[in-house]
C-alpha cells in the first residue's frame, strides 16, 4: 500500500506461495510476454495506483497485474478498448478459444525474465556522504513515488551509496538520474516504541527525497 498505515499487517498467512489460483502464473506470463515482446506502453506500476480505491482494495494481487496488464496493451494499440470483455463473452457463449504456439518466443521471454535487472548507473557526486546523518522529507506526493510514507520526517544515517537510477515519481523531474542512498533507520524512531528489541530498517531512497539534518 505504498507505506501507508491502517492496512493491517504486510505479512500474512499464505504469503510464501507464489500463486493462489491457477489463473494467477497466466497473468503473470501474459505481464511477461507485454514486457518482452514491447507490446504494452507505461508503467503497470503507476497504472494500478489508478485504480479507482474501491476497486484496488476488493481486487488481488495478480487481478491488479492484470487491470494494468490490459490498460498497458490498450495505451500501446495492441488491443482495442473493450476487446477482452468482448472475448470473454465470446468464450461464454461457445467460440473456440484462440491458441498460439510459438517456442522461440517462449525461449525468449523466459530468458529475459531469468536475465533481465534494473541496473543502476555510476555515480559521479553526491550530496550525501556515508555516515552523514540525513531526514526523509516530508513530501506531498500526487501521483507515484518511491518514498514510503512511514519514513517521511525521520531521521536516519547514508550507510552506502547504490549509484544512480532515474527519478520515478511522475512530475516534471521524472526521468532525471540521480543518486540513490542505502539509508538506517532505527526502529522506534520509524514505528515508535515497543516491547520488541529494537532493530534497524534499511531502505534505499533517491536524492531527492533527503535532505540534511
């Protein structure tokens, strides 16, 4: 939920597995395909967090995947605007479903889903230095962002720099490369206190979102 709160607790039962239903990996091989062979446009990512709230909070996990799945082929014009709930009444009422066997795309696909990595760039300078003791700002995002909500305004330490990665949140600074810090933060300052032993929470967060303490 984007470091919100009031969403219950991020581990639950079954959580280990990675599939529930047997339609889930499908949609995960449809997202697969979309990515691989170009035919989707945007961020699937962004696209979900626009769903509308209610239907985000009764949908799961892979049916998100597959609203922004289908939103990424209608941006692109691989499908048209309402072709899958055309197809789906279609194969209600009988029709043959289509088939498509092609093993060197499947070979493909599956070797950039094994390879394939974000990789983050070299780092020229910084502002930051390791040890330096920083604060999360206290930002107002509208749209997406990779700053968690529950670290905004807390204090914590540069324990590292990863390199450099462009800007995610949408904005006219998205798409700017800049440095990415491995930032501690001690527990109880992040969560408050509680019975529990202390521990540390390390989190790796863009340039932008620091700033001195």
């Amino acid at each position: 939920m984007g470091g919100m709160a009031g969403f219950g607790p991020v581990v639950e039962p079954g959580v280990e597995a990675a599939y529930h239903e047997r339609w889930e990996p499908r949609v995960f091989a449809m997202w697969a395909i979309t990515a691989a062979e170009g035919l989707g446009a945007g961020s699937g990512r962004q696209l979900r967090e626009k769903m509308a709230a209610d239907e985000y909070l009764r949908a799961s996990y892979y049916e998100r995947w597959q609203w922004s799945n289908e939103r990424r082929l209608v941006a692109k014009g691989t499908i048209a605007e309402g072709e899958v709930d055309g197809w789906v009444e279609r194969l209600r009422g009988g029709e043959k479903l289509p088939t498509h066997a092609d093993p060197s795309q499947a070979a493909r696909v599956l070797g950039i889903v094994r390879t394939a990595t974000e990789e983050l760039g070299p780092t020229s300078s910084t502002i930051f230095a390791v040890g330096e003791r920083i604060r999360v700002r206290r930002i107002d995002s509208v749209g997406h962002t990779r700053c968690p909500r529950y670290v905004r305004g807390v204090l914590g330490e540069v324990v590292g720099v990863r390199g450099t990665y462009p800007f995610p949140d949408e904005g006219p600074r998205r798409g700017e490369v800049e440095p990415v810090y491995a930032v501690s933060f001690l527990s109880q300052d992040v969560f408050g206190e509680t019975d529990e032993p202390g521990w540390v929470v390390y989190l790796d967060l863009q340039e932008s979102y620091l700033e001195a303490a």
